[in-house]
C-alpha cells in the first residue's frame, strides 16, 4: 500500500523504512505464522516390534469393541463430555464415523523408549519390517507416519542415527517418502543436538536425492536442559531457530521431564505444576514460528474392570479438554481404548465452542454490528478453531459455511496468519 509523506518528510521515512527493513527480514523469516496445513489432534506411539501394516484398523475396531462392552459411545459421552443425550448422541455417531475410517491420525513407531536396548541386528531387522509394513499398507496407513530413534546422547546415538539411515534408506529406495512423514528426535539437551540432525537431515535428502528441506524433525522437550539452559534463558527458543525451518513440532514428554525434576512417580502429570511450567515455555517459544506444539501422555489407562476402564477414560476426558482449552491441539495416545475418549473430547471441545465463534466470525466478515468486537487477531483465532474443528471431523462443511454464511475456502484462508495471506 502507497501512503503518501506528510510532514516528516519522504526523505526521512525512506530512512526510516531502510533501517527497519533487517528487523522486517528477521521478523519474516524466523515467525511466519501457521502454515495453513493440518495438524493431527494426537501422535499414537507404538513399539517398533508390535506395528503391523494393519494397526490402525485393528486399534479402532478395539476401541470400538471396547466402548460397546461398556454402555457405548453415547452412554461414554454422556459420562465424560457431553450435558445433553442430545449432544451424547450427535458426538457418538461423528466419533463412530471416525473410528471406523481414520482412527489414528498420526503413528509412531517407537525405536526408543517403548523398543528398549536390543541386539543391532535384531532392531535393524525391525526396521526393515516397519519399513515393508509402511509400504504393505500404503493408502490406509495414518496420514502422519514415521519413526522416533533413540536420542544423540552418547551411549545410544551411533545406533539411533543407523535406525534413522535406514528407515529413510528403505522408504528412499521402495518409492517416495510418505507424505506425512514425521521424524521424532527425543530427550534433546542442547541446541548443538539440533544442528547436528540439520545437518543430518541434509546428508539424508544428499544420498537419496531428495529435493532439499524434504526432511523435517520433531523436538521433543522431556529434559531440563531443553527448558532451561545454564544462563537461565529458554533454551527451547534457540532450538527452534536453529532447526533453519526444518522443525515442525515441540512435543512434551510427561515422565521423563518430570522424573528428571526428581517428581516422585506417583505425582508425573501432564497437569502438575512443573508440566505446566515448561508446555507454557514452549508456547512462548514457538508462538509465531510455525512450530506445532503437543502435549504429552497420561499413563494411566482405561483398562480393567469397569470401574477402573471409566475412571481411565474420565482423566483421559479431562486432561484431553484441558491440554486444548490451553492452545495445545495435539496429545500422545498410548492405547487403542484412549481413543475413545481422544475423539469424543475433542469433538465435544470443538461443538461446544462452535456456535458462538461462528456467529463472531459471521458478524467479523460481513461487518455485522454486535455486542462483541472482535479484532482481526480474534477473528483469525476463531476461524482457526472452526478450521481445526472442520479438519478433525468434529465439525461438517456444511455447519460450518450456514453458520458462518462464508464458504469453506474463505473460512480457511481467514485463520491464516497475515503474512501467510500476504504471501498468497
């Protein structure tokens, strides 16, 4: 836009504009915002040697027989999340719909923690299984897919960086990597462990020809040193940058970051006091950038007897509600009956909200007079929470454009960040 100078003069803001022009650059470069793409509600982690080509089938059936054998998923619901029979039931047939075509959004198959320490060549077969069953199940597999490797600590990194090598090997030489390949780098402690699988990450796409900033990485955030650096500044901060875009996520990990504060076992939870402290460092961190955020994983399930199967389910309920309503919009599951309660608190946290943003973001876009004002930062914000609702399944396409009387499109491009509708 061309404004023309007033008193101060075109000479003067000429030099104004050259000496902020750097900031402008850096400001651009290092936050430009969401990238419009989508972000899955929860990561599934499973051990290496238990991932079958199949899973993702095989966990929602689970869940499915799992919620039958206890009153259903309108009965669960209407325990858990929802006021009304009348909500209980709407949520239960989305969420049915859900489990039944895509109920794991994103897999992990787990070389760290959840595999352990085994024989080199007994993980190195493993890989090469997850690798055929990766291509066994081609369309059906999970939008997001990839592997976590053992972290560049010491004593284990020579053999996750062999994991890594060759489950990108063997994908790179069956056929294009998957697109919603997810690569997952725990238990980082300094920013130079980032660096380092950059240029990991570089070597990788140099050997099998793949176009450049192909391969991005999660960080995970499970250790103090990934929170707080000796200075005492946010040493996630630094992290982020230093992955030269290539980072895509911060996922924190419940019970390693809390057993390294020296929290006592039966108090680790994604809601004590320290866990908060160090998701709202991340928050900070990687407000702006891009960088997704998830929260981690509660281990107490909803297995048992019956008593023991819905108290695992109301906690789960509750701390799935709570990591959202913070601005966290991605969890761990660690079992099939959790996604029960996966999808029908997420539903209910999108439907509960939806009538009054869209009547906000209808009022915002066609300039409607009412008793709120919202902000073009607010208007991104809910058209950012109707957007995410609609991806996940929890809302429609066509409740969202009558209640919004915009179409889907314009609804979409409203929740990108400024730079990124500039951009377009």
């Amino acid at each position: 836009m061309s404004v023309q100078p007033g008193r101060l003069g075109a000479a003067f803001l000429a030099d104004v504009e050259a000496a902020l022009a750097p900031a402008d650059a850096v400001l651009a470069d290092r936050y430009p915002g969401d990238d419009g793409s989508r972000q899955p509600v929860h990561t599934v982690y499973v051990p290496a040697d238990r991932y079958s080509a199949d899973l993702s089938e095989k966990w929602g059936l689970a869940a499915l027989d799992t919620a039958a054998s206890h009153g259903g998923l309108a009965a669960i619901a209407r325990a858990t999340v929802a006021d009304t029979d009348s909500a209980a039931s709407a949520l239960a047939d989305l969420v049915e719909g859900k489990l039944r075509s895509e109920p794991i959004e994103d897999l992990r198959i787990d070389f760290e923690d959840g595999y352990g320490a085994r024989p080199d060549d007994e993980e190195d077969a493993a890989v090469d299984a997850a690798v055929a069953a990766v291509r066994q199940a081609g369309d059906t597999s999970p939008p997001f897919l990839g592997i976590r490797f053992k972290c560049f600590e010491a004593d284990v990194r020579a053999r996750g960086l062999r994991t890594l090598d060759l489950f990108v090997a063997g994908l790179a030489e069956t056929g294009d990597l998957p697109p919603g390949l997810t690569l997952t780098l725990p238990k980082v402690t300094s920013t130079d462990q980032v660096v380092a699988m950059v240029s990991v990450a570089r070597e990788l796409e140099r050997v099998h020809g793949l176009p450049q900033g192909r391969i991005g990485f999660e960080i995970q955030v499970e250790t103090p040193q990934s929170v707080m650096s000796a200075d005492g500044t946010a040493a996630v901060a630094p992290m982020i940058h230093a992955g030269e875009g290539r980072v895509t996520a911060l996922h924190y990990g419940t019970y390693d970051y809390s057993a390294s504060l020296g929290i006592a076992a039966a108090y680790q939870s994604m809601e004590h006091p320290a866990a908060d402290h160090a998701k709202a460092v991340m928050q900070l961190a990687a407000a702006g950038t891009g960088v997704r955020l998830s929260d981690g994983s509660t281990n107490i399930l909803p297995v048992g007897d019956p008593e023991a199967v819905e108290a695992g389910w109301a906690l789960h309920a509750r701390l799935v509600r709570r990591h959202l309503e913070r601005g966290f919009y991605q969890g761990w599951d660690l079992h099939p009956a959790q996604l029960v309660t996966r999808f029908l608190a997420t539903y209910a946290f999108y439907r509960d909200g939806f009538d009054s943003a869209a009547v906000r973001l209808r009022n915002y876009a066609h300039r409607i007079e009412s008793s709120v004002l919202d902000e073009p930062a607010t208007a991104r914000a809910l058209a950012g929470f109707i957007r995410r609702g609609e991806v996940c399944g929890a809302l429609t396409v066509d409740e969202v454009e009558t209640a919004t009387d915009l179409p889907i499109a314009k609804v979409r491009e409203l929740a990108l960040h400024h730079s990124q509708r500039t951009a377009r």
